[in-house]
C-alpha cells in the first residue's frame, strides 16, 4: 500500500537499519537464528532447546537481541565476532536493485546516509558486500562495536554527531518500533517504519511505508 497520507518529510540526513530494513530475508533470518541459539548454548554450556527457551524469553522482555545477550551475559563483541566467522551472507543473500538505486538515488539528490545497525562491524561489512551496496555509501556507519546498541540513545546521537545534523533535520528508517523507531522519536528525528508485514504501530512512527524505494516519494532535501 502506498504512503496513504502523501507526507513528505523535509531532512538533510537519512539514517537507516540494516537487517530487516535493508534486506529481507526469510532464509538468511533462519540460518542466523540457528547459529545465534548455537553460540548461546556454547557459551551458556547448555543445551541448545534450553539456550532457545532462555534467548526467546529475554528477547521478548528486552526488544532487541543485544539486551538479550546483556542479561544472559554473553559478551556481545566476542558473540558478533563468532557469529560473522560462522555465516557468510554471500551465499544467502543477492542484491536487490530497488534498495541499491533508492540509496543511489537519495545520495546523488544530496542527502547525507548514515547506518545504524545493533549488528557487529564485522557482519555489517559481509552483509553490504552480499546486498550489493558499497560501504562509501554511508557517510556514517555505526554498529554495536561503536556504541551502545539500540534502543539506547547513543547510536543515534552518534551517527548525528559525525554528520553534523540536528534531529529535526534528519530521518530513521527502520522495522522495529520499540527497538529503534520510538527512541529515535525521543531524540526528535522524524521516523519512518518500514512495515514488511503489517506492523501497524503507526501512531507511534511519523510515516508508515510497505516497501523501501517509497521514501523516494517521501524525502526532500532541506533548501538552504
Ligand atoms: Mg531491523
């Protein structure tokens, strides 16, 4: 469905999510899943089902995987770091031609891009390679090696603070409300979320779009 209310939000900066954001794949989420459990269970010395049960619970009441491994204590740079040796997205995941122009497309209309991802800076670098899109792209790239991950402030205000924007003037696009969308509203910088699967949370995020080339329609660059 198209952006029903034709919104158009006036920003210098475009911060993005990574994974579920700017690629989707169901396949790609269940091999990461199995190594996620895996590399718990390893490092919890227990059996992978009770690792599952455990992960599952704490993701649910934390929102995000990184506050899960936080209360399970799992050290979360040596986990991202084992998690990148062990899965390679090259084989998994292509490139989609839509997303690779609608980043071209807002680069080359002037707008700085920035990445905010909860995922290691390893990973991060395997999965653009896989999706086709070339790190330069980014004017900033934060991951959870950088800061504290979402939805603490810090990689927000981070990526801000490199691109030399204010929060009113810049937008995140991302598929998780509580997780990122909603702190990224705190700070003041306009939120859309990217609702592949009928998230409807949409009092809550400023534009609610189906698929990522519409925020094409939806972005114009601030006049100075
Ligand atoms: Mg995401």
């Amino acid at each position: 469905m198209p952006n029903s209310d034709s919104k158009k939000l006036t920003v210098e900066c475009i911060l993005f999510d990574l994974d579920g954001t700017l690629y989707y794949s169901p396949d790609y989420n269940a091999r990461v899943e199995a190594e996620i459990t895996a590399i718990v269970a390893h490092t919890l010395k227990t059996h992978v089902s009770k690792a599952k049960l455990r992960l599952d619970e704490e993701r649910k009441r934390r929102g995000t995987l990184t506050g899960a491994l936080r209360v399970l204590g799992v050290n979360r740079g040596v986990f991202f770091e084992t998690l990148a040796e062990k899965i390679e997205p090259l084989t998994i995941l292509t490139p989609d031609p839509s997303t690779i122009l609608t980043l071209r497309t807002l680069k080359k209309r002037g707008l700085k891009l920035g990445l905010v991802t909860n995922n290691g800076c390893k990973m991060v670098g395997k999965i653009l390679r896989a999706i086709g899109l070339e790190a330069s792209l980014f004017d900033v790239v934060v991951t959870s090696d950088d800061t504290e991950p979402k939805p603490s402030s810090q990689p927000f205000l981070f990526a801000l603070d490199k691109l030399k924007c204010t929060p009113d003037e810049t937008v995140y696009v991302g598929d998780r409300v509580q997780a990122e969308l909603s702190p990224a509203r705190k700070l003041g910088i306009k939120t859309v979320l990217l609702a592949r699967e009928g998230n409807t949370q949409r009092d809550q995020v400023d534009v609610v779009i189906a698929r990522l080339p519409e925020v094409l329609n939806l972005i114009e660059p601030r006049q100075d």
